[in-house]
C-alpha cells in the first residue's frame, strides 16, 4: 500500500497510507492547505473562552453555596447579575471582533476584484 511521500517537522516520513494516484494525504496534500488552515481557525474559533469558563464555574460554586445556605439569595441575585452583564460584555466584544474580521476579508476581496477588473480592462 502506497504511503504520504511528505516528511513531518521531526525529520520523520508520514505513515499515512494513500490511495494509489495520491502522493500525500489530507494533512499533508498542498491542494488542500486553504481549506486545513480554515478548518483550524474554525477550531481555534470554537474553543471557549477562559472568561466563561471563570464565569460558568463562579456560578456553579454559587449555585450550591446558595442551596447549602451559605450565601443569601439575594446576594447570589445581585452577584448572578453581574455575571450576566459580564457574558454580554465577553459576546459584544466577540461580535465587534467578527465584524471587523469580516469587514477586513471583504476590503481585502473588494482589493482583489478591483485588481481582477482593471486587468481585464486593460487586455483588451
């Protein structure tokens, strides 16, 4: 069985098997290099952020310091408030991040068509 011909960052040769018209795998195909780096800024999108897992476990040590009655349920209203704010904060700050990520893709692809229009112009 025909195996990947490409050599990993530690000097060692890819196992993967391929199939017979194949010299490399998926991992390792050159045709397939945009679409591995977006699936991993996909995955690395997707991660959870360190602020809501802080926030989701102060609400979850509140939750049973308020059903063991160590904390008021007043104050643990007050406090679940502000932890409400905070995850809006963290997801108003998340969306201005998006948008002005896709507003930079769309000037870089408006660039891009400028330049593909002006050559097309230009030959003929």
């Amino acid at each position: 069985m025909p195996s990947c011909s490409a050599i990993k960052a530690n000097g060692e040769r890819c196992t993967r098997i391929v199939g017979a018209s194949q010299a490399y795998c998926y991992a390792h195909d050159p045709a397939y290099d945009a679409e591995r780096r977006r699936a991993a800024s996909k995955a690395a999108k997707s991660r959870s952020n360190p602020e809501i897992r802080e926030i989701k476990n102060l609400l979850q040590k509140l939750y049973a310091a308020v059903l063991e009655g160590h904390v008021a349920r007043q104050a643990a209203a007050v406090a679940s408030q502000i932890a409400n704010t905070q995850l809006r904060a963290i997801e108003l700050d998340r969306r201005i991040r998006e948008h002005n990520e896709l507003e930079g893709r769309l000037d870089e692809l408006e660039g891009l068509l400028e330049e593909a229009e002006q050559r097309t112009y230009a030959g003929r």
